[in-house]
C-alpha cells in the first residue's frame, strides 16, 4: 500500500503476489511446528484482509483516482466488503464439501487483480479505455463471486488422480500463453482460468449442495 501511494502500482502488485507466496506457507508451518491455535486462525484471516482485500482495492484506487467517479469507489467499497465477509464467513462456518473453499479465495482474486495490473503497466500502448472497463467490471464480479457458494478446490488437499487432467491444462495454457505473449499475460490467464473454469470441473459439488439443501427443506 505504501508502495502503491507513492506510484510505484508494478512495485505493489509482485509485493501481493509475494504475499501470495507467504500465504500458501503459513498453514504449512503452523502444522510442521504444531502450534495450531484459534488466535492463530484469527491472525491468518486478518493478514488475509490486509494482503488480498484492502491493499489491491487501495492498489487500483490509486492508479486510477484522477480517473474515477463514485461509482468506482462504490465498487471498491463492495468488493472490500465481499472479501470481509468471505474471510469471516470462512472462520465461522464449514465448507459444504470437504477439500474446498466456499466461494472464491480472497488470494485468487487479488493475485488476478495483481497480474492484470502488471500486465497493463508494462505495455506502453495499451489501451486505457479497455483497462477503465475491465477493472469495475472485475470487481463486480469478483465480489459475487466470493460471496457465492461455488466451490474452489484447496491446492493442499486436492488428489492429483482427479484433477490430472485440469493440472495438464492448466500447465498447457500457461505455456502456451508463455509462448505466445509474455510471462504477465500468461500469468494473467492463468488466474482467470482458475477463477472461471475451475468451479465447473467437480460436478459432484452441485449434487451434493442440491442433496444437502433437499435434507434441510426435510428436516424443517
């Protein structure tokens, strides 16, 4: 975020990858050491609200503050809403499939707005009016998104064997994207691949959740 304020946006967007990074490890290491804790889980969240909520929402108002208007700040106000209410929602109640998120992770979403800035900052003839439409219309979506009840898988618990094949494409686009553009935009595609294409892949999760909401209707 400091970073951000004094206008260095491609300094920030590696800093919330990096901390992309760390987040992947944190849970790791609290399980290697066994020093597991609820304060900890508390902790996590908070740091995720910092590093995935608040920083790329600051991010993007401040490349784009002498171009906005209220109802750009509105969407930046929802989408750091709907990251709040993800994390809180994440600590209080328990996935509806084992092994996955309930809506979208709040890293995902701020590693795409990452690549998506990297990838802006560095062609020097991209077209501004593109970016101005792509970004509200990101955050709107993300916001839904992370809000909703469709599931993303969590890489530390996924079984290979399943996902073999969403693994080979997933590595085939990014080469493929690498080949043909540069490192940013295959990164970039590599994001939204995960972001649209990766909650359609198990199907078993719309029967469950159909299966589930079935027994509740039951019960009452």
């Amino acid at each position: 975020m400091i970073t951000a304020a004094y206008g260095n946006y491609r300094i920030s967007a590696w800093l919330i990858l990096l901390a992309l990074f760390w987040d992947s490890l944190d849970g790791n290491v609290a399980r290697m050491f066994k020093v597991i804790s609820k304060i900890g889980r508390e902790l996590d969240s908070l740091a995720d609200i910092v590093s995935f909520v608040v920083a790329p929402a600051f991010l993007l108002g401040m490349m784009l503050i002498h171009k906005t208007n209220l109802w750009f700040i509105f969407l930046l106000f929802i989408y750091v809403s709907a990251g709040a209410y993800r994390l809180a929602r994440f600590n209080v109640m328990p996935p509806v499939m084992k092994g996955y998120f309930q809506g979208l992770p709040t890293p995902a979403a701020a590693a795409t707005f990452s690549a998506l800035v990297l990838t802006h900052t560095a062609a020097d003839s991209a077209d501004e009016r593109l970016f101005l439409i792509i970004i509200p219309a990101t955050l709107f979506l993300f916001s839904v998104l992370m809000t909703s009840n469709i599931p993303y898988p969590k890489f530390s618990e996924l079984k290979i064997s399943e996902w073999k094949y969403y693994y080979s494409f997933s590595i085939l686009l990014f080469i493929v994207s690498l080949f043909l553009f540069n490192f940013k935009i295959a990164l970039l595609i590599t994001f939204f691949a995960y972001v649209f294409i990766t909650p359609f892949h198990h199907q078993s999760f719309f029967v469950a959740l159909t299966q589930s909401s079935g027994n509740r209707i039951k019960r009452k």
